[in-house]
C-alpha cells in the first residue's frame, strides 16, 4: 500500500516530533501543541475538529483527576502507613526486604503515579537498608522497577492503560461491537508480570546489582547525623561568639548577611542568657545579641576572614556540637531533585530557598562531588541531593513539596488520620465506572473534588499535581495518531507486522508489536507511544485475525517497559542515592525488559 502526500507529511511529523521530544531544543508541551497546527495547517487533517479532537478527549481529563487523586492517597498519608508496616515487618534478609519493598511499591503504584510511589517509598528503602544492614543500592533499583511493573495492574496504573482503554472505547466500534476495558481487565497479566519480575529480582536481578556500602555513597541519608557526615557538614561547623565589639552586634541574620558575604550558612543560634528557650532557629528577623554563640557551617578561611573582619573570636565545634544542635529542634535532611522539577536549573538563592522554605542548605552533591562552599549559588540539576537545616515541621511541609523529594526518613511524623477517607474516595472514583458505566473523567472529578473539601489534599497539592507534559503530549498526539490512521501509515507499519508475522505466527506479531511500543515509548513517552501505536494495533490485529483487545493490551504494555535507561522518572530518583551507574540501569534493565515481554506475550499466546 502506498503512502499519499498526506501519508508522507504525517509520517515526517511523527519523526520531527521524535526527534524534539529526545533533543529537547522546545519544551515539550511547545512540540505537543505544534502537531495538531502542522497537521491541519498542510491539509493533513483540514476539519479543524479533528485537529483540536486531543482538547476534548475524556482520558486527558480522567489521567489529570487521577494525577490529583495519587496526590491525595500521599498526601493523606496512605503511603506512609505502608511505610511504616514496612519498616515493622522487615528483617534484614536481602531478599525478604526486596520482596517486601516490591510488594508494596507494585500495589500502589496500581493506583498512584509510578514516579510518586518511588519518591515516597525512597527514603523507607535507605531507611530499610540502614537498620538491616543491606546496601541500599540492592533495594532501590527493584523498588523502581516494582514501581513500572504495578502501573500495569489497572487501567489507571499508567497513561498508556487508559489510552488504551480510552482508543478502545472510541474507536473500536469500527472493529468490533462492545468492546471495551474495565479498571481491572488489565489485573490478570499485570499481577502475573509484577510477581514475575519480583521473581527475577530476587532470584537473579538482586545478584547483577552493584554493593555499594553506605561509606561509598555520597547520597546516604538515613539520620540526620550521618547526613551531614557524608555531606562534609560535620568537619566544617564553627561556634563563633558573640560580643558588643563584633561588627554584626545588634544586626538581624538578613543584615549580618553571612551567606552572601563570607559563604558561610548559620545553622543554629545559641542564647546562654535567654530565660527560656536558648537554642534558636536562625530565622532572618533574629537579631544577634551579645554573648550569642552561632554555630554557622562552611569554609575554614571564609569563617577565619569572616572572624578578622567583623571582631568575632574564632572557635571550631566540638565533636558533640552537632548532636546538641540536634537535640535542641533544628534536624538536617537530605533532599533530592525529581524530574519535572522546576528548581532544576535554578540555585537556591535564585528560588529564595531561605525565604519561602525557612530551611538552610549547607551542602549540595552533584555528580562531580560535594560542594559545601557556597551552595546557595550552585546550579540544580535532576538528581542532585543537597543538606538542609531547621526545625523538622518545615522540613516536613518541605517533603510536601513537588519540587522536591526528601531522602531522610521522616513517616514516623508524618500525620495519617486521613487516610482511611483518602482510600474510600478513590473507590468512590473506581466503583461507580464498573457498576453504573459512569464515564472514569467523571467520577475521578468528583472524587477529586471530595478529597480537597474534606482535607485529603491542599489547594497547592492540586496545582501541582498534574503532570502536565503528559497531558499535552495526548492533547497533542492525539490527532498525529489519528492523521496516521487516516493516511494509511498505520496500516502500512501493520502490514509490515504482519508480513513479520507470518513468518513467526501470532508470537511474532504480538513480539513486534510489544518491541515496536517499547522502542517509541524510550524516544517520545509513553503516553505519546499508546496514542500513536494504537492505531497500528488494532490495524495488525484484524489483518493476523488476532483478539484486537490482546494486541490493544500487549501494545499498551509494551509502552510501560521503561527499565533500560536511567533517565525515566522512576529510575533517575533512584541513581544518585543508590549510587548507580548508567551500565547498571542497562545490565539489569535489559534483562527485566526481556521478563517483561517474555511474560506478556505468552500469556496473550496461550
């Protein structure tokens, strides 16, 4: 079958998409949104309503209310409560805790956004490690991988399940009458593909992950002690006194301006003439007094320049200095940072860290090393791990903060009356499209809405919630896929699935089909991959005369298996406090990638 003028056109935005959505030379919602312009602009798709068909789409609004409800089972506390059942029941047998994290990680994964689940079980995994003994690099690169393998238990685990579910319902009148997906359709093979690849874990995969001891790592935050030892924090804290000769006598910590002048960050006040409380936050409206010690954090010479400047005698911590600090309301966490985040590219002084977060950073780790000297001037990149100090109520809201994801264990804190409620409203969403066919955008909204009214989840949690580039790459892929379709290019990859599978039979189509969705899904997305291979799908299924619902649901797989490389969401939170190289993500992924294709086509051969 040739390919029209049309066809041609369709097929370069497809490649010219790709290739922006790897280089990322425009955001990607920019190229999302510039596909249904290219498409209608040169005649591809000339009725305008077919262009702009992604704008109305259900499954963008229900993906958007599902975002909001994985946000509200986190930050009501679901998680934690799992976390702390975790860090009951685990032993320290390696593969007991792996099972035990894999387990957990899967299931709520099923119903949360797979890189949410990572971010919140990540610090129970390092805490796991710590108190077993375990290197932490043997816990979370499985707890990652769980993570992809339970977004394939549901149909609304992952993007490419609903998509899937959503081509299904719109256009397979055109195939066959009465089809469609329910939320657990997908169960039966992702239950067999998430135990499959614990098995291999446990078995195998554990055995071909590195050891790296916690002496090793640069990102081991586990206690706030051992945080600022391996950040450096603890050899470099000086108690300089205060007396009415110093030139920042009588100055607020904002005059006295420490950071930006010296480089060096005040970690905690100490008041041995206060009535009451004597160890202070060093909050920027603090005036510094006379006799008033600062324990402040940084370089030697900048503390020795800061002390022959100012008047200031010069005095180096003590070894229990940093345990009193401790002890006295101030912690130390250690946070990293996830995709999508915006601080990445910024410094902390550009997003006035100080300012909005009330928090001190000390030490920032890049890939390139530690860096202690002013770090507030250090560029962010994802995956970077930085120090903060102060009091543990605003290092917790700052663990509510979808810029960043805290690696110090804090559940313990963390208030969990709400979650009960949490989980009854998001069976409120799930319920009512089994039994009353009410469409999943619909009853996701309301059950949306009912978590922000009762308390389950903050206006700023909503905002955040979304992950917008998803819901941009279907708004805009959308009509490629349809263009596709359209213009015979659907039907020509098919053909050649085909041709491949009358070599290989059934197996070979469903193979090809499963390869082909994984290999578009590592260079575009995997939102992106459902919406433009399901075309292809269903096209292959009537011509090999298979189950147009097992090609629809081995393609829809096929775009979950992101093990491969370190850049995917679950995988990049995990490699800087595992301390794993990219040949780790490729020596294991390529083995869990075969489990996972292995598992899935069988089954759909059987």
């Amino acid at each position: 079958m040739d390919l029209d003028i049309h066809g041609w056109i369709a097929l370069a935005t497809l490649v010219g998409a790709t290739t922006l959505f790897i280089t990322k030379w425009l955001p990607i919602p920019i190229t999302a949104l510039a596909i249904p312009v290219v498409l209608f602009a040169t005649n591809v798709l000339p009725d305008a309503k077919d262009a702009l068909k992604g704008f109305g789409n259900q499954a963008a609004l229900a993906i958007a209310a599902i975002f909001v409800l994985g946000a509200g089972l986190k930050e009501a506390g679901v998680a934690t409560l799992m976390a702390k059942g975790l860090q009951r029941l685990g032993g320290k047998s390696e593969a007991v805790l792996i099972v035990l994290l894999m387990i957990a990680c899967g299931m709520l994964s099923a119903f949360m956004s797979n890189a949410a689940v990572v971010a919140i079980l990540l610090p129970v995994g390092i805490s796991l490690a710590r108190r077993s003994g375990v290197p932490a690099s043997k816990l979370l690169m499985p707890l990652a991988f769980a993570a992809v393998l339970g977004g394939t238990v549901t149909l609304i685990g992952t993007a490419p399940n609903f998509l899937v579910g959503d081509y299904l319902a719109n256009e397979g009148a055109q195939f066959a009458q009465g089809l469609e997906l329910t939320i657990f359709d997908f169960a039966p093979v992702g239950l067999a593909i998430l135990g499959t690849g614990i098995l291999f874990m446990v078995l195998v995969g554990r055995r071909m992950l590195p050891e790296i001891r916690e002496e090793d790592r640069l990102a081991a935050a586990h206690l706030p002690a051992q945080s600022a030892e391996n950040f450096g924090v603890s050899d470099k804290l000086f108690a300089l006194p205060i007396t009415e000769a110093c030139g920042i006598h009588g100055q607020t910590i904002a005059e006295s301006d420490l950071r930006n002048r010296y480089g060096l960050g005040i970690v905690m006040v100490y008041r041995p003439k206060a009535v009451a409380q004597r160890w202070l936050d060093p909050v920027p409206e603090r005036r510094i007094r006379d006799g008033d010690v600062l324990y402040v954090q940084g370089d030697e010479v900048a503390a020795w320049n800061f002390c022959e400047e100012e008047s200031v005698q010069f005095g180096i911590a003590d070894e229990s200095a940093l345990n009193r600090i401790l002890r006295h309301g101030n912690t130390l966490a250690e946070v990293a940072v996830p995709p999508h985040s915006r601080a990445a590219g910024r410094t902390p002084r550009d997003m006035a860290f100080r300012r909005r977060f009330g928090l001190n950073v000390l030490a920032i780790s890049h890939r390139t090393g530690v860096h202690v000297d002013s770090p507030t001037d250090q560029r962010l990149e994802v995956g970077d791990a930085f120090l903060v100090s102060g009091p543990p109520e605003k290092v917790h809201k700052l663990s509510l903060h979808p810029d960043f994801t805290l690696l110090t264990d804090i559940s313990q804190e963390e208030d969990v009356t709400r979650a009960p409620l949490a989980i009854l409203l998001l069976f409120t969403a799930l319920i009512p499209p089994i039994v009353q066919k009410v469409p999943l955008a619909m009853s996701g909204i309301g059950a949306a809405l009912l978590m922000y009214a009762t308390g389950c989840i903050s206006k700023r949690a909503i905002r955040r919630a979304v992950d917008w580039n998803v819901i941009f790459l279907i708004v805009g892929t959308l009509p490629l896929g349809i263009a596709l379709d359209r213009h015979n290019v659907a039907a020509v990859a098919a053909g050649w699935i085909n041709d491949f599978g009358g070599l290989t039979g059934t197996v070979g189509v469903l193979g090809a089909l499963f390869v082909l969705a994984a290999g578009l899904a590592v260079l575009t997305s995997n939102a992106a991959a459902a919406v433009i291979m399901a075309p292809v799908a269903a096209r292959a299924a009537m011509a090999a005369g298979i189950d147009l619902k097992d090609a629809l649901l081995v393609m829809g797989f096929g775009c979950s298996c992101a093990f491969l490389l370190p850049f995917a969401q679950c995988n990049i939170l995990v490699m800087a406090p595992g301390g794993y190289k990219t040949s780790d993500f490729v020596k294991v992924g390529a083995w869990m990638s075969l489990v996972m294709a292995v598992t899935t086509i069988v089954l759909f051969s059987l």
